[in-house]
C-alpha cells in the first residue's frame, strides 16, 4: 500500500466530496432552506392571526355580552315604562268613571229635586184643594166644636 495512493485517493475523495457538498449546498440546501424559512414564515403569519382570532373573538364575546346587558336593560325600561303607562291609563280611566258616576248621580238628584218639588206642587194643590172643600163643609154647616173637629180629623185622614 502506497502511501501516497491512499493519499491521492483520499485527496479525490476529499475533492469530490467538498464538490458535491458545494453543488449540494448551492442547488438543495439553499433552496430547500428558503422552503423551510417560507414554511417558518407563515406558520408563525398563522400563529399570529389565530392569536388576533382570539383576541377579535374575546372582544367581540365581550361586546356581545355588552349588548346583550344593554338590550336586556332597555328592555327593562321599556317593560317599566309600560307598567307606568299602564297604571297612569287605569288611574284616568278611573277618574273618567268617576266623573261619569258624579255627573249621573248629580243628574240623578236634580231629577229627584224636579219630581219631589212637582209631588210637592200636586199635594200643595190637593191640600189646597181640601182645604177649601172642607171650609166649604163647615160652612155649609152649623159652626160647632164637635162637627168642626169631625172634620178637621177626616180631612187630615185623608192626607
């Protein structure tokens, strides 16, 4: 075994490997690295937009239940104000009624006081009336105590 032949071929060997190695780092190594950057790239772009997702999502979790309280309030007002209404309604319906009932109730009593004056007015007639129908008997007859009292009594049976 020459040395120097395993030399030289170590030395070939040695140049064909630093040669393939060359043409491997400039025609695979390279590109394969800029896939593998690339690759890097966006998953760490995706990494990132799921992180803003989440972050949009929890924002927008929170603005929903924002808006959901505020609904839920307006809709409180809106139940309360109703309510409110409600009560105000019956309460004027109510002081309508009662009007109602005062003015036919005031009509009622007028009416009363125009019938319990006419029966006044027709018994005022009628007593007037036997009133001098019985004058007209006790002076038609003799003026004595008895048959004056007799009369006044029958006359007032009749009333």
């Amino acid at each position: 075994m020459n040395p120097v032949g395993i030399n030289g071929t170590l030395i070939i060997q040695l140049i064909t490997f630093v040669i393939l190695v060359a043409l491997l780092y400039k025609y695979m190594y390279g590109p394969l690295r800029k896939v593998m950057d690339d690759r890097r790239a966006r998953i760490a772009d995706g990494l990132a937009a799921a992180e803003r997702g989440k972050e949009e999502m929890a924002l927008a979790q929170k603005r929903a239940t924002e808006l959901l309280r505020e609904a839920k309030e307006k809709a409180a007002e809106i139940i309360a104000n109703a309510e409110r209404r409600g009560v105000e309604l019956r309460e004027e319906a109510q002081g309508k009624a009662r009007e109602e009932a005062d003015r036919i109730i005031a009509g009622a009593r007028a009416e009363i006081d125009v019938e319990t004056n006419r029966a006044r007015e027709v018994l005022r007639g009628q007593v007037v009336e036997l009133v001098v129908d019985g004058a007209q008997r006790i002076l038609h007859r003799e003026i004595d105590d008895k048959a004056h009292r007799d009369i006044i009594d029958r006359m007032v049976g009749q009333l």
